[in-house]
C-alpha cells in the first residue's frame, strides 16, 4: 500500500484507479529503461514509486488520443519481454 502520494491525490490527475494502474507501471517502464526523470527529487527508490509521484505532480498524464486496444499492448509488452 503506498503512502505518499495519496490516492485522493493521485486519483485528481487521473480519472480512474484502473487507468492509474496502467498508466504508473508504463510510466515505471520507462524509467527503468532509463528515460529522463521529470522531477528533481524523489521520496521513493523504486520506479512506480517514481512514476506515482510524477503523476501526482502532474507531469505524466494519459494521451486522449491513445486509442490502442488491450490486447495490442500486452502483445507488445509481450514482444519486449522477449527481445
């Protein structure tokens, strides 16, 4: 269970707990494949941690325009994993 950032916080940035969900584990992706953190400190070592304060800051957010299926993105989480 997290602490910091809350959930009540977390949940003004994104509309859903579901959405949130997929939205910090693509974010945590990324940071662990080295991309630019967006926040000049941290209170979590670990990457969702991470991904759940940039969401609470505001500086991730999910694309509107996204319209990728489900099944396309656990095919290509699936084909990274493989690589």
């Amino acid at each position: 269970m997290i602490s910091y950032p809350s959930i009540d916080k977390l949940l003004d940035q994104v509309d859903s707990r579901y959405s949130l969900a997929v939205l910090a584990a693509k974010r945590a992706h990324e940071l662990e494949a080295g991309d630019v953190k967006m926040l000049s400190s941290y209170e979590s070592p670990k990457s969702v941690g991470q991904a759940l304060e940039e969401i609470a800051d505001g500086k991730v957010v999910i694309d509107p325009s996204s319209i990728m299926l489900e099944k396309e993105a656990e095919k290509l989480d699936d084909e990274e994993k493989n690589e």
